[in-house]
C-alpha cells in the first residue's frame, strides 16, 4: 500500500481524536472476552510509607537556566565524539530487503583504542533508539562506563529507527509494506547479522549482550528460533525484558489493547498512523512550539507540566529524574516504532505468555499450522541470562519477570535481579540519576569478573 507522501506522517490531531473517543466509549469488558488465555495476576508494587511522600514531592531545586536544545539535535554519532569517545557507523542488509545501521565505541578518554577488546552488544526498547544509551550526563551511561572499563560497546538501531529507515525496494516514508515487521524478524533476521558483524570486526569468539525492554523480546526471540545463535553470546543482561507481560497495571496500555487489537479499529490505527508509531523530528510540532526543549521551559518543569506527564504512563519516580535533563530526555527516548511491534507486545497483555503474533485463526494456519499461535521454545535459549526489574515497572512487572525466568533452563538462570529502589520503573533503566550504582556498575563487575575466569561471578544478591 503506497501512502500520499511524507505529510501521511504528520500528526493526524482529528482523526486520533476521533478514535480516542471511541476507545473511552467500547466496552471493554466485552473485548477482554476474547483473549484465550486467563487474566494475568496484577501486580501491586510494594513501596514504604515514606517513599509516598517522597514521590509526590514538588522538586523546586531546578536551576534558572535550563540547557537550550540544538533546534536541529545532534546525531547520536556526533554526541558520541564530542563527549570524548571513538565512534564508527557499520550497517547490516537483512534478507528481506533492510539495512539497519549499527555504532562502535571502540575507544575513549579512559582507555584508548586497541585491538582485541571484549565487544559488548547494547539494544534499546520499544519507541527508542540508541540515543537511549547516551541519556545520562557525563560519562555515567552504560556504554561510556563499558568503554572506560575497556571493552568495546555496540549500539544498535532496530530496523525502522531514524538511522535504519534504508530498504533495497520499500521506501519508509510511502509504503505501508515496509512497516510489516514485529520484533520477531528483528532477532530471527537482523540480530545473527550483527553478531557476525561484530565478532568478524573484533576477532571475538562470542560477544555479551545488553538490552531493555523489546530489545530483550527480541534477543529472545533470536535465541528460540535460529539454531545455534546461543553459541554467538557469552551472557545476556536483560532490563526490564519484554517478553512475558500482563501483571503490569499501565491503564493507557491495558485500555488500547481491550479496544484495538484483534478489532476492525487495528487496521484503521495502522492507516492512519503509516504502520508505525513516528519519533523523528515532526516540522508541524516543531512549527506548533511542540518539541521537549519549547514545552519544558523551567516554569513548566517547576509547576510539573513535563514530569507528571512521563509520570502518567511510567509512575512517578521523582527522586530519580534529572530535571535539568528532562527536555533532552524526552527527546533521545524518542524513535519509530512499528505498530505491529507494539500491538505484538499488546497481544501477549491476555495470555501471559511468550507468543509468536497471532494473525488470526486463518492466517495462524498458513504461517504456523496451528489455530493459536505458538510459544517460542525457552529450551533453545542456551546462554547465561541475568534478568533484571524494577518494583514499580508498571509494563514488565517483577512477576512477569519471574514467568521468564521459570520458562528459560536452568543451566541458563546466572541471576534474577530486583533494582534496591521501591520507585524504579520502566524508563529508569535508562534515565534513573542513580542507574549507574543500582545498576550499570553492577553489569560492568560481573562482566570483568566473568572476563578473568568467573563464569558464575554475579556481583547482586538473588532477589525474587
């Protein structure tokens, strides 16, 4: 399906609108009748008194001047190597037809380029991109701290992000058809291409792996359906991993998913929206005064506007949000994503497994030879997994967590993390002030330990 022009991506304000009301009007208890499996178990996370108090709090500590934002951003590249850092740009061509563009810091001011370093491989989320690894300030980002600890850190850009929009026939911008993916072809397609990549450009035998949220679904996703893809990595650090979901209390996710998926309405969003959900730079926002850096002025962020609107999806975690970064925040967690993507995390909300997209009996039929579709096989994942979550997650809960960690082997379960804050939530991964010592420094021990001969070394204490 070809669509008009580039002004399809434009924001749709009426016809979103419109289809919003009709989401607030259906009865959801209705579309909930036709999911197959049983509700999943709501989590409710448990969080002292005092914390309460502390995530109401107004933060007033906010400087006068609030950093003003490039009006054209910085590409993550050119951050990369002003901060410091060696960066190069590789790509990868899938079979079917994608280039999808990857980055390599081999090098910075702590530890100087140098052949044979350990190459870490890093996969941001859902609706992100690898600017999602560079959020922090200074040198306090996983993929700094890895690089200053002297390993090499590859960032990855999932088909259809800003950097990896290229195609050897579809064009991103007019054809609906190229947006057919789901975060399945990701693992089965692009993710093998980038191991080779990597391990051919290191000289490394097997490579770690890091991800959060849907780039974890698709890692495992990988490991169950390509023969042999577990013998590429040495050990998996999964944050907040998409995989096993539905215990999670997000109502803004829980509403979409009883009203859209599997009703005439999904065809109707994947239209109007071009196949995906647009992260990229927008002129009629920009021109509108409606970009992070315009909308989060210091009043605003002062008096609220910004953070209760992150807090409304996510939870509030106030005590962990930089304030003064908010407005570049917002604008690096920020990237296409591919509705099927999104409405193949929705699917699985019902059943509380780990499934392949479901297209309908009939399609199921052709694609899987079943009615239903398939789990994928955890009994292929033959890697060592730590898995990660955060009390207050209210997409990927602790239980889900849990599910995942049940359904891998048990020679694959290296640990199964709680964060040490009641607060922390989906997006803290990336932006929490204190990620780096409740989580970052804690991967970068465990890897080093491993590297000198440790296989088991964990540097958390079990927390389930």
């Amino acid at each position: 399906m070809k669509l008009n022009s580039k002004a399809d991506y434009a924001p749709r304000l009426p016809a979103l609108l419109f289809l919003q009301l009709i989401v607030s009007h259906v009865n959801i208890e209705a579309s909930q009748s036709q999911s197959r499996g049983p509700a999943c178990f709501t989590y409710r996370p448990t969080i002292p008194k005092e914390f309460y108090r502390i995530a109401g709090t107004c933060q007033r500590e906010i400087p006068k001047s609030i950093p003003n934002l490039a009006e054209v951003p910085p590409t993550t590249v050119d951050e990369i190597e002003k901060r410091g850092y060696y960066v190069s740009t590789h790509t990868i061509l899938s079979e079917d037809g994608y280039t999808s563009a990857i980055y390599r810091i081999y090098g910075g001011p702590k530890s100087p380029p140098k052949r044979g370093k350990q190459a870490v491989l890093l996969f941001h989320g859902g609706g992100g991109g690898s600017a999602s690894w560079i959020i922090q300030p200074g040198s306090r980002n996983l993929a700094f701290l890895l690089v200053d600890s002297g390993y090499e850190a590859w960032l990855a850009n999932a088909r259809g992000t800003g950097p990896s929009k290229n195609h050897t026939r579809l064009n991103a911008d007019t054809d609906l058809e190229y947006w057919d993916f789901s975060f399945e072809e990701i693992g089965v397609r692009d993710l093998p291409l980038f191991a080779d990549l990597i391990r051919w450009k290191t000289g490394n035998e097997k490579v770690y792996y890091v991800c959060h949220s849907v780039g974890c679904a698709l890692y495992l996703a990988g490991l169950s359906e390509v023969p042999n893809l577990s013998e590429k990595f040495k050990a998996g650090f999964l944050l907040a991993p998409g995989a096993f979901l539905g215990s999670g209390e997000n109502p803004f996710v829980q509403s979409q998913a009883a009203v859209v998926i599997g009703t005439p309405l999904q065809d109707l969003v994947i239209k109007l929206l071009g196949g995906r959900q647009s992260g990229e730079p927008n002129p009629l926002l920009s021109a509108l005064g409606l970009t992070p850096d315009r909308v989060c002025t210091w009043s605003a962020l002062r008096c609220g506007i910004c953070d209760n609107a992150l807090f409304a999806f996510y939870g509030a975690d106030a005590p962990q949000l930089d304030y003064e970064n908010l407005p570049d925040i917002l604008r690096k967690l920020q990237d296409n994503l591919s509705l099927k993507v999104l409405f193949h995390g929705i699917q699985r909300l019902h059943t509380c497994e780990f499934l392949r997209y479901d297209y309908g009996e009939k399609r199921n039929l052709l694609e899987y030879g079943t009615k239903d579709p398939p789990s994928y096989n955890m009994g292929n994942v033959r890697v060592p997994l730590h898995i990660f979550s955060g009390e207050s997650d209210n997409l990927v809960a602790p239980p889900d967590t849990e599910r995942l960690w049940n359904a891998i082997p048990s020679a694959s379960r290296a640990g199964l993390y709680r964060v040490n804050w009641p607060l922390f939530h989906h997006i803290d991964f990336l932006m929490a002030r204190d990620a780096d010592i409740l989580v970052y420094n804690g991967i970068v021990d465990t890897i080093n330990r491993m590297e000198r001969g440790n296989r088991h070394y964990s540097y958390y204490n079990y927390k389930k």
